[in-house]
C-alpha cells in the first residue's frame, strides 16, 4: 500500500508531466480512431445502401450503357414465370443541396425482394405513386430535415433538367439499419422514374430472387436463354463488392497515416516514462535497498502507466468522436470526387473503432514503459541510485541499437523489391525503414552535437558548448525526444514531396491530355464521374459550330460485369490531337489506324498495371453484340482513375454498344475565331439548357481543385502528427528540467544569472531541433521515394515525378527548429525563476 501510494505522490508531485503523457496518448489514439471511423462509416454507410437497396434478391440483370429494355422484364416474368423479379431504374439527382439516388419500382412486384418498397399502410399513397406525375417517397427524418410535409413539392435538377418533385408520402422501413441506409434515398413509381432520369422505355437492371440448388442453376439457365448479347447476370453482391474494392486503397493509406501518428505517439509515453523512471531512481534505489522486490517496481512502474494510458485512451476516443465527424466529411468528399457518389450521415461512432483505439492506446502505453520498467529492476540498487550509470549503460547500447537499426532498414528495403506482399507489405517495409532510422538517432545525436559544438560555441561562447554538452550527457532523453521530433518532421517531408510531385505530375498530364479551348458537360453531377447524357438536339445544335471550331464529342460509361466493371472512355478525336496524347508504352502513329476505326483500344496506365495488359495484349468487353477481344495498341497515362479506363474511339463504342449518346463536348477554335468568342457562341448556342461550360483554363483549375481537396485530408492528419510531436518534445524538456533541477541550482550558485541559464536551455532546444531537422532530410526523401515508386503505384498503379524543391526542405528544418524552441520556451524559463536555494533543497 506504502508502494502504491509512493507511485501515486509521483505522479501528483508533477502533475504537467502526467498531463503531458495523457494528452500523447489521447492525441494518437485520436487520430487513430477518427481515420477508422471515417473508413469505416463510409464503408458501413456504401454497404447498408447497397444491401438494403438489393434487399432480398440473389442475382441481377444488368445491361450496357444504355441498360436494358423493358420489354425483357415481361419475358421473365410471363413468359419465364419468374415470379421473384423486379425491374429497376435508378440514378442519381439534386435536392436541396443534397445527392439523392432515385429509385423507381413496380410496388405489385416488390413484396418479395424489399419490404420497405411494399409497405403501404396508407393506399391513398400507392395511388399518388402510380397516378401522379412527379410523386416520390422519403424517410420521415430526412423531411423534417428538409422542412418537408406530405404534399409539399420541391424542385430538384435531374439530368441536367430542373423538374418538380411532390412527396407523396413517406418510406416505412421495418428496422433502424433500413432508416440509416435509406437517409438520402427517394422511391418512386418505375415510370417516373424513367421520366426524372431520361431513360423512357429502359431499366437499370433486374432483381431476381432464385432459389438455391439445382433449381437455381436452372433457372439461371432459363433465364439466360432470353438475355440480348448486351446484358448478363451477376450475383447481387458483386456490384457492391466490387465498389468497395475500389477505395481500399484510399482507406489503406489513411490508416497508415493514421498509425504514424501513433507510432510518434509511443516515442512520447516512452521518453515520458524512462524519464519517470530516470527522476525517482534515487528513490527506486531506496526501495530496493530496503528490500522491495523487483516485481513490486515492476508492476508499480506498469501500473503508472496504465492509468496513463487508460486516461489519454478515454480522452482520444472523446476527441476521436469529434474529429471523425469532419474527417467522414473529407473521406466522402474524396469518394465522390474519385470514384462514385454516396451520402454518408447519421452514421454513429462503430463499436469497433472504439474498441480498437481503445486497444491501441493501452497497449502502445504498455509497450512504450516496458523497456523504462525493465531498466528501473533490471540494475542493482547501487546502479541504480547512479544517474551517470544509467546513462554510461545507455551508451553502452548504441552500437547495438545501431546494429539493429540497420538491419530493420535491410529487411523493409526488402520488401520493397518484391511485390509478393503488395500495399499492406510496402507499408511493413516503409515503418520498418521508419523504426530502423530511429534507432539511428542516438548515434547520430551524439556526432551531430560534437560537429555542431564549435558553432554553437562560436555564437553563444561557453554557453554553446555547455548547451551542446547537456544534449549528450542526456542522450537517453534527448535522443528519445529527437527521434519523435525526426518521425513527424520526416512524414511532413515525405508526403509534402509525395503531394508536390503528384500535383506536378497532374498538371503536365492536363496539358497533354486537355488540348480544345472549350468544355462543355452537364450540370448533373449526382452521378460522380458519370454524367447523365446531353439532349441529342443540344448536340446537334452545337455540332453545327463546325465551320468555326472544331468539335469532339465523349462518352463516359460503366460496364458492369461478374468480374466486376470496367470504365470505358469513347471520344472522337482527330489524329493531331490523339498524337499528343501522354503515350507511357507503344507508338502513337502505330496505333492511330486501329484505334480510329474502332477495332483496338488504349488503356490507362492503373488498367495496365491492374490488369497486366500491355500493347499486343486484348481486353474483352460485353458489347450489345456479346463479348468481344479488342486489341490493346497503347497505354497511356491517367491521373483521373485508380482503377483504370479503355479508350476507345467514338465510331468504335457506336458500333459495339448502340449507344449514340453524348454526355461531353469540346470545341478547338478555328484560325478566324478567338478563345473568348468561342465560349461565347457555345453559350449562347446553349441557351437555357442546364450544362456546363468552361475554358481550358477553368478546367485545369477545376481538376486541380479537385486533387487538392483529395490530399485535403493528408494534411490534416500531418498537422496531428506534428502536434504530437510538438507535446513530446515539450514533455521531454519538461522532465529535463525537472531532473536537472539540482545541475542548474548548482550553476546559479556558482554565478550564471537567470538570462544565462534560460540559454543554455534555449541553446540545447535549439541543437535538438537543428539536429532532428537534419536528421529528418534524409528519412523524408526516403519516405517520398518510397510512396511513390512502391506505396502509390501498389494502390493506384500510377507513376509519378519526383519533385524535391529545396524551399520545403529549408521549411520543414525550420519547422523543427521551431517546434524545439517553441516547446523549450516554457520550461527554460520556468528553470531560469526558480530559486536555486529551493532546487537544491528539493533535490537534495
């Protein structure tokens, strides 16, 4: 009891340092469970849509671009007798600022596959449903969010088109999953819907419910006997599965982030630790002299810690609630922008988030005072009254800390060079390099203070070279506070180089990639980087701009398959501006001949590296004639999609898919007309119509704007990191002045004046910052080289240019030095007041 009480005095005696190592912890273990928490609620979010939406149904029909025609539906469900289908239209449109996905049904086919869509306590509903043009369905929540009553109407935009919608009443989901899954959905009759959405005459799909065993296998067989050449069957899940996949990447990358802040994290509880070790060792010694047994300081030591971590782990979760909320904003923003649109709201922070920074946090406390806890018993009560013991052993250990440092830095540069363990393995390699540098530091440290000392000694005279000394004679705690400094400055370096290469790299693909003056898309973005098409009058009122520019008309689409989708680009180019295109592999002047007449296709880079394919190589395609083998005959690169696109040319996609729809055009202005004419001709051949038109330049800034928001996220998270930096490095000169409490008396005694020994401080605050910015060049570019040629290619098949400006490596040395002298300003100056009389009689 005497034990545990002494243990709790400690802590009580310096409260800052507990409150320090608290907010470490809390501030890793936050930022942890907020990036899980974002991951997750967008994930949770996509996969309760998708499996709500599905419902109950087992297989889907699905169809090419322009989907399937209706007609197909009556075959399957007379002449098949296939009572469990249901036909589907749905897309995506704006209300009140909000992404809505439409969904259009036939109530009287739905009990089997969705009851939230049958559910009709009130048949003056249905009525509305069927009879009523416009009528649509909400949950109750999200109305009153809108400030929407039954009967009220609301305009909403709609491919491109401003429409009236009437809510006819509201969604009776029959469990709260269903509710949170349903938060931005709208149900509508399957007639309405193909009005909202332009596709009159077409469906999205086909549900289908099959029983299991031979009986499904036959039925699948039936059913496929009628399917056109343009459609197929795929397992319910496969879509949902396959939109997953694609983010897994984006979501990897945030968690590593995320753990790196963690890992700086541990640096802080362990310096903040060994130090509470360092601090009591006189009183340990005692202890044990007195016969406590090395257990009882074991567990004592452990116990500290634990209730260290348990309070910095409760606080991290509360903060982690806070942040994960804005970091969901972040995530879904990034997901809509680059991959597909989704709504993510009300999604409550998942237990398993909880639980897992929960974990995080009190593990990484306990594995962070594990080595302070075994140094405190595993020395004899003489050494361990002895702080220059402590240290001279400590010193002892650097080669060897140095000998496994390097072989760390050996095994992950291994990973590195084999592609067996993939992203999650180029990880593994990276914070290997990352753990194996740090144990670099002390060594490092200890040559940098004695090459350093000179100067320091030429600036500040004996105050230098004392300020130099006192970095050294303190190397267990300098090189710990050092080495967290290094791991957040050299992650700032790394992604900022990783960041400013990638936007490099996008810029110059831009210019390459974007050669008309003028753009014009629709204003409808709820599809995300699917655009509903333009009206065919549109386009052939601005076609007849021939004579003035020269007009390239687009289509971008999704094919969906058993294996999962395929993006497919069609666009009419003339052979001058497909020669400029950014080829990576094959002959531009080769592949023109083919690719113009429809019979071979280009692939993006991240298809290639996806896919294997290469020029020689094929892709098969389901067109409205079955599949079909075409020839690759280029790969170029693509910075808009980390899964890849196939190119095709427009008289090619035409021909195979039936699709002569247009979703965009460009227009390159003729020798007689100005950039600034141009725009204004398409504008005025627009008229009223709701698309988008822009400059070249508009563009480029647009899609820039766009990368930035992407990487808005990474910068937060780097500012986290730096911030738990910034608090270890403050709590490591925190204990320093704590411990050297008695050293500095002694140097007020003999004469120093307060100003003195406030620079002194200052000086080896400054060394320290001087020393971890150099020390993090290195590691930072390493970091960068790593992310993009191992790290970013893995996940998103991408090559990118390495763009190392000497600026930010001048800010990030600045950025440390800074950080050290910010955090050291406070405890210099409380050293520099304190009565030398009243240290020494503490100390004493």
């Amino acid at each position: 009891m005497i034990l545990w009480r002494a243990g709790m005095r400690n802590v009580l005696r310096h409260p800052w340092l507990t409150v320090l190592a608290v907010l470490g912890v809390a501030l890793g273990v936050a930022v942890v469970t907020a990036v899980d928490h974002a991951n997750e609620a967008a994930q949770r979010a996509f996969r309760l849509a998708a499996e709500t939406v599905a419902g109950r149904a087992t297989h889907q029909v699905v169809g090419g671009p322009i989907g399937l025609d209706e007609n197909l539906y009556r075959r399957i469900r007379v002449e098949l007798r296939l009572r469990g289908s249901a036909p589907v239209v749905s897309g995506h449109l704006q209300l009140s600022g909000r992404t809505f996905q439409v969904i259009g049904i036939d109530p009287f086919a739905e009990p089997p596959l969705r009851s939230f869509s049958s559910r009709f306590t009130d048949r003056g509903v249905l009525t509305d449903l069927m009879t009523r043009p416009g009528t649509v369905l909400m949950l109750p929540e999200t109305a009153a969010e809108l400030g929407l009553k039954r009967g009220d109407s609301v305009p909403a935009d709609s491919a491109g088109v401003r429409r009236e919608l009437v809510l006819a009443g509201f969604l009776e989901p029959p469990d709260q999953v269903s509710r949170v899954a349903l938060a931005s959905v709208l149900i509508c009759d399957i007639a309405t819907a193909q009005e909202l959405l332009g596709q009159v005459g077409r469906l999205s799909r086909i549900d289908l419910v099959l029983p299991e065993g031979e009986a499904e296998a036959r039925a699948l067989k039936e059913v496929r006997a009628v399917l056109p050449p343009g459609a197929d069957i795929v397992t319910a899940g496969a879509k949902a599965g396959a939109l997953d996949q694609m983010t897994r990447a984006f979501r990897l990358n945030l968690k590593a982030l995320s753990l790196l802040a963690l890992v700086v994290g541990m640096f802080l509880i362990y310096n903040t630790m060994t130090f509470s070790v360092v601090r009591r060792r006189r009183l340990i010694g005692m202890l044990r002299a007195l016969g406590v047994s090395r257990r009882e300081v074991f567990a004592m030591i452990c116990a500290e810690a634990l209730l260290i971590g348990i309070a910095g782990t409760v606080a991290g979760l509360a903060a982690g609630a806070l942040l994960g909320s804005e970091l969901t904003r972040l995530v879904t923003r990034t997901i809509n922008d680059l991959y597909f649109v989704m709504e993510v709201r009300r999604v409550p922070l998942l237990p398993g988030a909880l639980w897992k920074g929960a974990l995080l946090g009190v593990a990484a406390t306990l594995a962070a005072t594990i080595p302070a806890a075994l140094e405190a018993t595993g020395a004899p009560p003489r050494a361990v009254l002895s702080r220059s013991q402590a240290e001279s052993r400590h010193r002892k250990l650097l080669p060897l800390a140095t000998c496994c440092g390097v072989l760390l830095i050996a095994a992950g540069c291994g990973l590195f060079l084999t592609e067996r363990g993939g992203v999650v393995g180029g990880f593994i390699g990276l914070f290997a390099v990352i753990v194996g540098y740090t144990l670099l530091v002390p060594a490092a440290v200890m040559l940098l203070s004695a090459l350093l000392r000179p100067v320091l000694e030429l600036l500040l005279g004996s105050l230098g070279r004392m300020a130099a000394r006192g970095v050294v004679v303190s190397l267990s705690r300098t090189g710990v506070a050092t080495a967290a400094l290094v791991v957040a400055v050299s992650a700032g370096i790394g992604v900022g180089i990783m960041v400013g290469g990638f936007r490099l790299t996008v810029q110059n693909w831009l210019a390459n990639w974007l050669q008309a003056d003028v753009y014009l898309t629709s204003a409808d973005r709820g599809g995300g980087r699917y655009r509903p098409p333009l009206d065919p009058a549109l386009v052939r009122r601005l076609s007849g701009l021939e004579g003035e520019a020269q007009v390239t008309l687009s289509r971008r689409v999704r094919i969906e398959g058993a294996a999962g989708a395929t993006e497919v680009f069609s666009v009419q180019v003339p052979e001058r501006t497909f020669l400029r295109y950014p080829f990576k592999e094959g002959d531009p002047a080769r592949a023109w001949s083919g690719f113009h007449r429809g019979e071979a296709v280009l692939v993006s880079e991240p298809y290639s590296y996806r896919h294997h394919l290469h020029p020689g190589g094929s892709v098969t395609l389901r067109t409205s004639r079955g599949d079909r083998r075409f020839p690759v005959v280029g790969v170029i690169y693509d910075y808009g999609s980390d899964t890849g696109i196939v190119i095709m040319s427009r008289a090619g996609y035409v021909a195979n898919f039936s699709d002569q729809s247009v979703d965009a055009m460009s227009f390159t202005a003729g020798k007689r007309v100005s950039v600034a004419r141009l725009l204004e001709l398409v504008r005025a051949r627009a008229g009223g119509e709701q698309v988008t038109v822009v400059s070249n330049a508009q563009l480029r800034q647009a899609t820039v704007e766009v990368f930035d928001r992407t990487f808005a996220i990474t910068g937060v998270l780097r500012m986290l990191t730096m911030l738990v930096a910034f608090v270890g490095i403050l709590s490591a000169l925190m204990a320093m002045q704590v411990e050297r409490a008695r050293e500095l008396a002694v140097l007020r005694a003999i004469g120093l004046t307060p100003g003195q020994v406030w620079g002194v401080v200052c000086g080896e605050t400054v060394l320290i910052g001087l020393i971890a910015g150099l020390l993090s060049l290195p590691l930072g570019i390493a970091e960068a080289l790593v992310l993009i040629y191992v790290v970013n290619l893995r996940s998103f098949g991408w090559t990118m240019q390495v763009a190392i400006s000497p600026t930010q490596l001048g800010e990030a040395m600045l950025l440390a030095v800074t950080a050290a002298f910010l955090a050291g300003i406070y405890p210099s100056l409380r050293i520099a007041r304190t009565s030398p009389a009243l240290a020494l009689k503490e100390e004493g």
